[in-house]
C-alpha cells in the first residue's frame, strides 16, 4: 500500500523510436532512476534503481526495496524488510552477455560477470529482432551467499535457468518518464524455462533495453482450493494479515509479476534532451500553470517516511521557492484506492506534512510559504484496477498560491 518532464510533444516524438531520431529514449546516465512496482495482496511496494556512475567500463546501481513480508512462516512476517544493495555491471557484458540476473539478494556480489542488472543485453534485443528468438538465462530464487565463480560449486551460475525466448510482438506499455504518463515501445517475448513460462516486455531501444515488465511463471499459482477457501473464513477476524497473504485468490495467477511504473532522469550530457525533468522544468510548470505533478517524492510502505531517493526533487523544490521568494505553495497528498477511505485520508494527510516538513527543516524554507493537504483516493488520475494505474494515482502535487 504505497502511497507513494519532458513536454507531451517530445515525448511523443521520442516513443516512435531511438532509432529514427538518435536519441536514446530512456538514457543510461548517472541519475537515472528506475521505479518498478510489485503487487501484493495488502498492496504495491516500489523497488527504487538508481544509476550512481557510468564510465567506459562498468555501469554502478544503487538498489533499495522496502516490502512487507508475507511469507507467514518468516520470523518477521508482516513486517517491512529492508534491502540495499549495488551492483556493477560490465560494458562488455550490456552489450553481448545472454544471462540477466534480475533478483537483488542480500548476500550477492556486487560485480556478476556475464550478467546484466536492469534489462537484457544489446545482443538480446537484437537476435529477437533479427532473429525473432534469443538465448536468455534468469536466476532462481536462492539464499546465502553464493559466489560469482565457476569454478566453485554451488556457485551464482547453477542458480540460473536458460531458455529460448521467441519474440511474440511489439507492444506499448505506459510509463510515467519524468512526471509525464508515456506509451513506450517494447518487445514482448516468452519462454519455457524448464517448466516456468515466462514473459518479459523489454524496450525496444538497443542502447538501453530495460526490462519493462517481466512475468515468471505465468499462471503458475493455482487458485484457492476448497479448504484454503475454508481456512481463511476463519482468519479474518483472528489473523487480517495472514488472510491477506494466503486468501483471494479465485483464479491461476502468475508467480511473479514486475513492472517499471516510473522512470526519472536528470542527465548533464548533450544528448539529454530539453524537458528531462529537473528544477527548469519544475520552475516552468508552476510558472506556467501553476501546479505541477510529482512521482518522485519516495515515501516507505504503508508510512509517511519519505525515503532518501527523494532527495533530487526535494532539493529541486527549494531552489524554485529561494528562486521565487514571493512564491507559496500547497502541498497535496494523494493515494491509490487500497486501504480504507479514512485510512487513505489519513496518510495522505501525514505525507504531504512530511514533504513540508522536510522543505522547511532540511533546506530552509518558511514554513509560512507551505500549507499541506490531503485528498487520499479522492482524485485519482488513472484507474486503480492496473499496477501503473495505482502508481499513477500515487503522488504529491503542488500548487502555487
């Protein structure tokens, strides 16, 4: 239950293909930040990637999820578990390895050599394209610490399975780029991984393709039967979280399912284009319509903390308002529609206060130019039926007053 630009025009002109204008779509820049949502039964949790370096060599990443626990069997089921991690990847290995090591456990190696982190390779994406099939591998879940070395046993490697992915079609999927809802490109593509059949929906863009959305095991959770359907009438009451966990499932559903809902990015380099989302944008919206929408102010699952990906736009809000010292602004919390109405208010409320208490108390600003508001699952902007739709309808808004 997370409660957590480019202009249209160029945006528009930039989802008809890298290719035809030269300008990767989504840029592999320091800064770049790559919000994924997963779905659980008491709501979304939200992975947070962001590109810390890039040079010649290795690209480096930030990971950071916080997610509740809901395997019951687990000494902190119910709780948020925390992870933060980083991985280097291999230039080399972008452009030509064929294994994606998609999952983040505690305990891996930072450096995975003949692996990518946040999509497939270049090589990939292009047999699928040329060839309308490729050789791809995809970890397994494990534990412990596992070494990246072949030739000790069990290493990293024996934990991934191959499989030949055939390229099925090219879709468009939406995407929130940089505050602005987006129709991005991307091939879709589905293999039988020694028994798992697996999607994975991956940017059509050579030089960056991202893993959009991927689904693992497509239909391989079976609905309730007879007696789990029993089981949780009797849980809840005694055991809401639990019931949560185990109940409502009515129809096969995928094992795993990943979405890239956000995408941010504010790139120093003469191939990012104007719009990309910074402080002239923020500055220029408000000024021009005075209101802006925000996506990347991070808050923690189900709380109104507001976690430390935030900092680029909260640093960006103040340097407007000690721009434009005649500026105020009011600050709007807005949820998705999981939870309560009272509970979504409520929250909301808690975060929108949090925005400005860190405003005022982090950079400075008079708490006398900020008054918050909460409007919960009020005015949503999507529908609360899809994982974006949710991610959509979770944000904050600002208004010049």
């Amino acid at each position: 239950m997370i409660r957590s630009g480019w202009i249209a025009v160029p945006l528009a002109f930039l989802a008809q293909g890298a290719a035809a204008s030269g300008v990767p779509r989504i840029p592999l820049c320091p800064g770049l930040q790559i919000v994924t949502a997963v779905s659980q039964p008491n709501g979304d949790y939200e992975s947070i990637k962001t590109i810390e370096s890039v040079d010649g060599a290795t690209v480096r990443l930030k990971y950071a999820a916080e997610h509740p626990v809901t395997d019951f069997l687990a000494s902190d089921f119910g709780q948020v578990r925390k992870t933060t991690m980083y991985r280097s990847i291999r230039r080399q290995d972008l452009n030509a390895a064929t294994l994606y090591a998609q999952r983040y456990i505690d305990g891996m190696p930072e450096l995975i050599p003949e692996t990518t982190a946040i999509g497939v390779s270049s090589a990939t994406l292009k047999a699928l394209k040329a060839k309308g099939r490729a050789e791809l591998g995809l970890s397994n879940a494990y534990s412990g610490d596992v070494p990246a070395d072949r030739n000790q046993s069990p290493n990293l490697y024996d934990f991934m399975t191959t499989a030949e992915i055939q390229r099925l079609a090219t879709v468009q999927l939406p995407v929130v780029v940089n505050g602005a809802e987006v129709m991005l490109p991307a091939v879709r593509a589905r293999g039988d991984f020694v028994g798992d059949l697996s999607e994975l929906f991956i940017l059509d863009d050579e030089s960056n393709p991202l893993a959009l959305k991927f689904r693992l095991g497509i239909d391989g959770v079976p609905p309730m039967n007879r007696e789990t359907i029993e089981l949780c009438q009797t849980m809840q009451q005694a055991a809401p979280d639990m019931a949560k966990t185990l109940c409502g499932r009515t129809t096969a559903s995928d094992r795993e399912t990943l979405q890239i809902v956000k995408i941010s990015y504010r790139c120093e380099t003469p191939a990012a284009p104007s719009g990309s989302g910074g402080a002239a944008d923020l500055e220029q919206q408000l000024a021009a319509a005075g209101k802006v929408v925000v996506y990347d102010i991070h808050f923690s699952f189900n709380s109104d903390r507001i976690r430390e990906e935030s900092t680029p736009r909260l640093v960006e809000i103040a340097d407007v308002l000690r721009k434009h010292t005649d500026w105020s602004l009011s600050i709007g919390g807005h949820t998705d529609s999981i939870g309560g109405q009272t509970y979504n208010q409520d929250l909301s409320r808690r975060r929108a206060a949090a925005v400005k208490d860190a405003l005022v108390k982090r950079y400075g600003i008079a708490a006398s130019r900020l008054d918050t508001a909460g409007y919960g699952a009020s005015a949503p902007r999507d529908t609360n039926d899809t994982i974006e739709g949710r991610a959509r309808n979770r944000r904050v808004e600002l208004v010049k007053r």
